[in-house]
C-alpha cells in the first residue's frame, strides 16, 4: 500500500470517529484545512467520495460506511498490539543469542548463569562458542564476547571479567626428563602442545614479557589440540610445556602435579567485553544479561 493512501486512511477513521474536521484535526495535531486536503486526496485516488459534508459536520456516504467497516477493526487490533508492546517493555522476557569464545564462556559466564536463570526465569540465552571475529549483527546475534574493549568501534563495550594471567606450566616428569628451558627462547629444544582455535583455524600465538617490551616465539609444536580441557590434561600426563589460563591451572600448582616456568615472563590476558549495538532501546531480556554479566 502507497504511503499516502494509508495516512489518508488514518485521517478518514479519526474523522469519522471524531465527527468534524475541527475535531478530527485537535486529536491529530493539525489543522481543520489539512485534515480536509488529506480526505480529498484519499476520494481522489479511490476516485470514491467517502464523506459528506456539511459547514459544521461531516457524515460517511454508504461507500465510506464500507470502508469504515473494514477499516475499523485493522486499526483496533494495531492500537491493541502496540499497546500490548508498551506494556511489555519493563517485562524481562524473551530470546537473546550471544556469540562468545571458549575460555570467556567457561570461566565467565558458565559459573553465573544459574543466578541469572534463577533471577531471569523468563529469558533464554542461546551461547554460541566461535573464536573468530564475528559481525554479530550480521549473523543474527544480539551480542558479543570478545577479550577487548576496542575490538569494533561503532559498539557499546561493557566488561565482564577481569584480566587473566597466563601460566606456562609442565609436569615435574616432564621437567625432569627433559630439563627446564632457562627462558622462551629456548623452547625449540622443547616438546611443546599448541592450541588451535576451532572456528578460525589459526594457532594461539605464545607471547612472553620482559622489562621493556613483549614477544612473540614460535616452538615447534610437537602436538596441537583443539580442545581447551585437552591442553590441561596433555601436560599432566607428561606430553610437554603448554599455555593455560589461570582458573585452569592454579590447583594444580597448589598440589604439585604441575610446575610453572617462566614465571616472570607470561603475559596478562586482557580482560573480556560483551558488545552490543546502541544505548537506545536495547530489549529487556539483553539488558538484564548486561546489567548481571558487568562488573
């Protein structure tokens, strides 16, 4: 339907409704003039007249009676759903889907969500585990989790963790056998156990610091997994020098079964921000994840 036809249809039923031009013109917020001009051009391009018209009142002719008829209800059922809309605003309900890579999603999300769902009983979280880059919005997500704050400029960013430090670690067997490389460059006489991501099919760079700058190595992997639980248990069974992040690996420093090298040298992991599009209008549902996820 032609834009004009449809505001002349709004024009027609509030003047109706209201009985005079005059009227019809207080509730629409214009002139008696304009809302005449807008019934005019509506029987011009029906090539129908709709009203007559008298100098204090107006009256439906039988084909504006019919139009009415079915026009009438239409409106009913747009007031009834628009106001079933603002009446739901402050109710927090619904679907959202959030893109998140694995480590944010284990160590960050996972442990709170059972308080969210209790608080929340009516919204449902759909989690989608990718490691790239993704345009969420592109690809139908209301969100996303990436280890940034300044990874997509035109987005909101709320952070919702803290950094982690990063720990490489061996098993004492390991060690033994094999020695402790004295620094990162020595690594290449080492078995080292890589990580590759699942959805971006690219290896995670093992980076270290010093004083003054941070590095990269590259070892040779002597064994590459795609399965973050598959790393830990790699090393504590002998296989050779990996990265992990903190939550990981902290109670297995406590009880000895692995063995920190490069103390001094790990990096920090920055810390993980959900994004999402606009400040304006965000639904219920996402703005609750929002609100509990933030710290």
């Amino acid at each position: 339907m032609k834009k004009e036809i449809w505001n002349g249809l709004l024009v027609f039923a509030a003047a109706c409704e209201a009985g005079s031009f005059a009227a019809a013109s207080r509730q629409l917020g214009t002139t008696p003039s304009a809302v005449s001009h807008a019934v005019k051009k509506l029987e011009k391009q029906l090539e129908t007249r709709l009203l007559h018209r008298s100098t204090r009142s107006i009256a439906a002719t039988e084909a504006g009676l019919k139009l009415l008829s079915e026009l009438a209800p239409t409106l009913k059922t747009l007031n009834q759903t628009i106001d079933s809309i603002g009446e739901h605003t402050n109710e927090v309900s619904g679907r959202i889907r959030i893109t998140c890579h694995h480590i944010a999603a284990k160590y960050s999300l996972i442990p709170r969500m059972s308080d969210f769902m209790q608080a929340y009983p009516n919204v449902f979280v759909d989690l989608d585990m990718n490691d790239r880059l993704v345009d969420f919005i592109a690809e139908g997500f209301d969100a996303g989790i990436r280890p940034s704050e300044k990874l997509s400029p035109d987005m909101i960013a709320v952070r919702i963790d803290q950094p982690k430090k990063l720990y490489y670690v061996a098993s004492p067997t390991y060690l033994a056998n094999f020695g402790t490389p004295e620094n990162p460059r020595a690594l290449n006489q080492h078995r080292c156990i890589g990580y590759r991501f699942i959805s971006a099919n690219t290896l995670y760079p093992w980076t270290f610091v010093n004083s003054t700058e941070e590095y990269s190595v590259n070892p040779k992997f002597h064994l590459v997994l795609n399965d973050a639980e598959l790393l830990l248990q790699a090393a504590l069974n002998d296989c050779g020098i990996v990265c992990l992040v903190e939550e990981q690996v902290i109670p297995w420093l406590q009880n000895g079964q692995l063995v920190e090298v490069f103390e001094n040298s790990a990096p920090t992991l920055p810390a993980n921000y959900l994004y999402f599009s606009g400040r304006d209008l965000v639904p219920t549902a996402l703005r609750a994840f929002i609100d509990f996820m933030k710290c």
